[in-house]
C-alpha cells in the first residue's frame, strides 16, 4: 500500500543531478569534485511533488516508478517557467471528479463554492447575501494590497508592488524572485494533492482559462500564511529563490499543508446538504484515494452497472 497523498512528503528540489533507475529504486547521480559519482536515493512512494530544475536529466525507467507511484513532476525551467506532469493512478475511482465537474457545471454551486474559498481566506469578512463573482475579485483585491503593505511596513521595505516577468527574470526585486520560487513549489504540492484525489486540476472556480486553474484556486487559500510572509522575511537575501524552497520545505513539516489540502478540497465540493457524517467521513481523507477494482458501466436510466457483462441480445 502506498502513503495516503496526507501522509506524504511534500516535495523535493533537484538540480544539477541525474534521476536514474537502478536495481533498488529511483535514485540521484551526483558528480563529485574528485569525478566520482554519489547516489542519493529518492523515496518516490512517499514523495507527493518531485522539481527538476534546469540540470536535471531523467530517464524513462525512472519515470516510469514515479507514475507508478503517483509523484507529481514538475519541471522548473530558467526564469521561473515550469510545466507540470499530470500523474494519475489507475486504481482511483471519479468520484470527487463527479462531485468537481457537477458544482463547476452549475452556476450557483460554482459561486458557493467561490464564496466559501473566499471565507476560508479571510474568516472575518462580512459578504452581503447576494455577492456576485466580481464583487468577490474586488475585495479579493484590496484585502491582498492591504497585506502586501502591512507586510512591506514589518520588513521596512517602502512600497510593494507584485511583478511577474519571466523575460526579465534577475531583474525583479528579491522579494519578487522569493515570491515566484515559493509559489512554484507550492503549485507543485496542490497539483500532486489533486491527482491523488482524481481531480481535474484544469476546472477551477475563481481561476479560469488555464490547465491549472484549479490549482491557483486551491493554493490561494495557503499564500498568506506560506509563501507571502517568507517572501518579505527574505527581502535583503542575496539568493532569494534557493532560500525560498529551502525554508518553505521546512516550514511544512510544521505546517501539515498536504492533509489541510485534503481536507479543504473534500469539504469545498461535499454540498452542504449532504449528511454530517458522511461528510466527515470523507473530510477527514478517510477515503480519499477510493481504489476500486473494477471500472462500471453508467446508463442514463439504470444508472451504474457492473461491467464485464454482455448485454446484447441473447448474449451468454
């Protein structure tokens, strides 16, 4: 059995190494000063998000234990450009995608579920009874400048203003630099938490237009406590980006980020009136892979039938 997506590693940052498959596991090569070869191993079962920086090789092979583990990959390229591997594994059942599509596809639902994530942001904010999305966008908006200038007056910094320019990448400011690696890992673990729960990362709420839409979502209710205050702590960092990842990755192991992932998504699509404790149940991740061995048949009067059966006439 593997770890529960919960009870995982959050990620691991590689550069520089080669990822390769040997007899015991998925390991690192790394070239020492003396041309000798060091062998770091990779725990890919209990891994949730594995980063390949830009001197990264990999092989198939070592590819291939990842999917089969369910390890999210993303490639983080020169000037913060990435690209996520969406890794899904077989044994998980739809239904928290079922649950995903049917409250994006309605427009009600879709607007709870905005206003809830809002909510979750900003526990003390006061919503009129007929808040619209746009309403939401707009207070989203001033509440993040009032932090960004709270936080900027903490570290004596002036004025703050958010910059994301790839083409202009060792340009930007170190709280910037800080800001952009910070939020690419955590990108990466929300990703890895979505496919593990069979969601599709590209159906988002607030977010749209985008393979990861979802995936902002999600880790939007996490920046103001993670990455927003490490960026500004790192303002006078002469290696914003390597510090980020480095304090981020310690900061989690006190934060418990991935079974608060869990939780939220779970509770964000179990609609309100579903039974108490069939929503705890699930909320708590209880069944958050939901294996099963056997895919179905669904018919639109029937409902789900068991497949492996033939149901044509006359058919033994």
């Amino acid at each position: 059995m593997l770890p529960r997506v919960a009870d995982s590693l959050s990620f691991l940052y590689l550069d520089m190494v080669r990822v390769v498959q040997d007899d015991t596991g998925v390991c690192a090569q790394i070239q020492t000063a003396d041309r000798q070869t060091d062998l770091v191993y990779i725990p890919t079962a209990a891994l949730s998000c594995l980063l390949l920086g830009p001197g990264v090789s990999i092989t198939t092979p070592a590819l291939t234990t990842l999917a089969r583990h369910g390890t999210s990959v993303v490639c983080v390229g020169a000037g913060g450009v990435r690209a996520y591997a969406g890794i899904l594994p077989d044994s998980l059942t739809t239904h928290w995608l079922e649950q995903q599509v049917a409250t994006w596809a309605d427009p009600a639902r879709r607007l709870d579920v905005a206003t809830r994530m809002y909510n979750m942001r900003f526990d003390d904010a006061e919503l009129p009874d007929t808040v619209t999305l746009e309403q939401l966008r707009g207070m989203e908006g001033q509440r993040m400048k009032a932090l960004y200038k709270i936080l900027a007056q903490q570290h004596g910094i002036g004025r703050f203003r958010r910059n994301y320019h790839p083409d202009q990448w060792q340009a930007q400011d170190p709280v910037n630099l800080a800001l952009s690696a910070a939020n690419t890992c955590l990108y990466g673990i929300v990703h890895a938490a979505l496919l593990a729960l069979g969601l599709s990362p590209a159906l988002g709420f607030v977010h749209a237009g985008t393979q990861h839409a979802f995936v902002y979502d999600i880790a939007d209710l996490y920046k103001a406590e993670t990455t927003l205050p490490l960026a500004f702590a790192l303002h006078q960092s002469a290696n914003p980006e390597q510090e980020a990842r480095r304090r981020f990755r310690e900061d989690l192991r006190l934060l418990r980020l991935l079974p608060r992932i869990v939780h939220d998504v779970q509770t964000l699509l179990t609609p309100v009136s579903t039974d108490s404790s069939a929503a705890d149940a699930d909320s708590e991740g209880q069944s958050e892979r939901r294996d099963v061995e056997m895919v179905h048949l669904w018919d639109p009067k029937a409902g789900v039938m068991p497949a492996g059966v033939n149901y044509g006439a006359g058919g033994a």
